[in-house]
C-alpha cells in the first residue's frame, strides 16, 4: 500500500497490497474454536490472527477468559494456518507468557493505557523487542495518555510501534459503543505520522451492522489497517457477540471497501486539488476575521451592559439566535448537531469577552 510515512516500518516490510487486516475472536474460548476460526480465515486477506487471552472486563463475573492455556492454541493456529498471531497483554508476567509462545504482535488494551503504571511495566517488559507492540487509545477521550504510552514503549527501545483506534467512552447517549471522536486519532497521526493506525470498528460500533461504514471512514481518512472481531458463532461468542462477524461476512466486507489512494500523479487532479484547497484558505482567513469582528461587537455588548449593570447572559435572546442558525445552517446542507456546537462555542468565546470587560 501506498502511503505517506516517512520511515519504513514493519507495515511497509509487509508489502501488502491492501489495508493490514487483523481478525479472530473477541476471546479465546476452546481450542477447537480457536482453530476452526482460523482455519475459516486462512485464505483470506487476514494477516494477524487475534484472539483475547487475558480479558479485561469492566464488571466482574463475565468471562475473563482462558489464561496461558490459550497461547499454546494460538501456537496450534500459526503451525496448521501459517497466520501471525495477536493478543492483548496487561502485566509483566503476560508479556513473558506471549513471549515465551512466540506470540508475534502484542497490544496493550484500552483499559491498560489509561494507567502509566501499567504501560510501564508492560514496557520495561518488552524492552528492546523487536515484536509488533500495538497502543489501543485510553478508554477516556485523553490524547495526552495515549501520546504518553506511546512515548513510554518508544523509550524502551521497542521500534516495532503503531496505534489502535477503538474509540471513546461517554456518558452521552451515542448510536455507537465506544465514540469514534475521530479528530482525537487524527491528532495523534500528526504528532506521530510513522505509525501505523489501525482502525477498530468492532469496538468503536459494539454492532456487525455498522462495522462497514465504520470501516470506510477509516479507510477514508488514510488508516492504515482494522482489526474487527470474528467468530464462527458470532451470536454464541463468550464476549462481545453483538459485535462480531462470520469469516464470510468478514470478506464481503473486505470486498466491498472502497481503498482510495493517498494521492494522483496526475497533473490535472493536482491543479484543480491545489485550486480548491486555496479556496479553503482564503475562506478560513475569512473566517477567523469576521469571528474577531464578531468578539469586538460582543465587547462592546459587555461596555454598555456593564454601565447599566445588566447580566451577561441572556437565554432568550441566544435561544433564538440557535433556532435561526439551525435552519440557516439547514438550507446550506449543515447539519443541527454541527451548527449547535459551532454556535454553543461561539458564545461561550463572546461571554468570556463580555465577562472580561465588565470585570476588566
Ligand atoms: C479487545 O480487543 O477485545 C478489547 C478488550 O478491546 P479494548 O481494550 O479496546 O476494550
Ligand atoms: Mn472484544
């Protein structure tokens, strides 16, 4: 594949003609079904074989699965299928286990990269292991912690890194599992533009029948790969069952995605791209200036409410002004929730102006 890194990493040493595919069950259960999956798998497009060993849960009294047993299973699947295989550690004594069964890419989970203590010790662990270490993102919308796990394997000498989108948890109701907030994954393709990023559109969706467009997105905003969860007997899984697919299904959809190159050579593309994209420029200069006019005014809103010691806010009057925006916002193809949370931000910037005169 294509792409725009600038080091060649273990993703480009692949040589894969299409994005990294990483399938298996949600959890290990029995060897027999660990093997029949990827046996189910072995013609296919999938390059890791995954299965969850040890599982994190967020209550007790699920199944926390199979334990080191599991490992000699996955060993079974890279002998009889030749596919790599994948798991999740959380301790020092997880990354010896996978090691010592060669396991060939280890991820640390969402739960485990919320905790430096954690990330740690798993990285001490690991020191200088020429294994594919992948970083799930926190389970909390927090880049820092997940700039910061990946800092604490890096300086472990540990080379073979990339990253694992499994979106976010939030108290506010959301037709997914976990909130993709995807500008999040995004930030972190900037800081760190070498590492592979993985999408994981079973996690982020908790339901086989959004994992598609879930997946598009991905692909759509360059991701380097997906992991989605598979299993025979999806609607029997241990875990997870809501989310996972059939092998089959697993290959239409592999089929069905749309993979968009990165770039064209060709010169016609790239005068109209690089027209378009000045466009965009100009009218985010715009933007910037007539928000800044928009601040002046709010200030001297806040000049004459301070003289006649009236409150700053209003709800009526901003009550209002969002109904209008929404459906201004409406006929020019903009959507209510965009148009909420661009104009709550706006306020919320004109009241800090107005506070800050009437207090100034
Ligand atoms: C998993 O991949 O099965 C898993 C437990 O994922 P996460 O850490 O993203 O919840
Ligand atoms: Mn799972």
């Amino acid at each position: 594949m294509e792409n725009n890194k600038q080091m060649r990493t273990w993703l480009d040493d692949l040589n894969l003609d299409h994005p990294l595919v990483i399938a298996g069950p949600c959890s290990a259960e029995t060897e027999e079904q660990v093997l029949k999956i990827a046996h189910e798998l072995k013609n296919t497009d999938v390059n890791y074989y995954r299965a969850g060993i040890w599982k994190p849960r967020t209550r007790p009294g699920n199944f926390e699965g199979v334990g080191a047993l599991g490992l000699k299973w996955l060993q079974k699947v890279k002998a009889e299928t030749g596919l790599k295989t994948a798991t999740e550690v959380a301790n020092r004594n997880h990354v010896e286990l996978a090691l010592e069964h060669d396991i060939d890419l280890l991820w640390i989970g969402a739960r485990s990269t919320v905790s430096p203590f954690i990330v740690q010790e798993i990285a001490d662990a690991l020191e200088g292991t020429d294994k594919i270490v992948l970083v799930k993102n926190p389970v909390n919308p927090d880049l820092a912690l997940w700039l910061g796990a990946i800092e604490r394997l890096s300086s472990a000498n540990i080379k073979n890194l990339g990253v694992i989108h499994r979106g976010f948890s939030t108290y506010e109701k959301s037709k997914y599992r976990n909130n993709p907030e995807w500008q999040i994954a995004i930030e972190l393709q900037t800081r760190f533009p070498d590492l592979p990023l993985i999408n994981d559109p079973s996690h982020i969706t908790g339901k086989r029948d959004m994992i598609f467009d879930v997946s598009q997105t991905a692909l759509d905003l360059n991701f380097d790969g997906l992991m989605i969860e598979t299993h025979f007997d999806p609607d029997n899984a241990w875990s997870d069952a809501a989310q996972q697919v059939t092998p089959k299904a697993l290959v239409g959809i592999m089929e069905d995605l749309k993979i968009r190159k990165e770039s064209d050579p060709e010169a016609q593309y790239n005068t109209d791209l690089n027209h378009l994209r000045a466009q965009i420029d100009v009218v985010d200069n715009q933007i910037i200036d007539l928000l800044g006019k928009r601040m002046k005014a709010a200030d001297g809103i806040g000049a004459l409410k301070k003289q006649k010691n009236v409150a700053v806010l209003q709800s009526k009057r901003w009550n209002e002004i969002l109904g209008k925006m929404v459906l201004d916002g409406d006929e020019k193809g903009l959507s209510e929730e965009f148009i909420l949370r661009l104009f709550k931000a706006i306020h919320q910037e004109s009241i800090n102006h107005q506070e800050a005169v009437i207090n100034g």
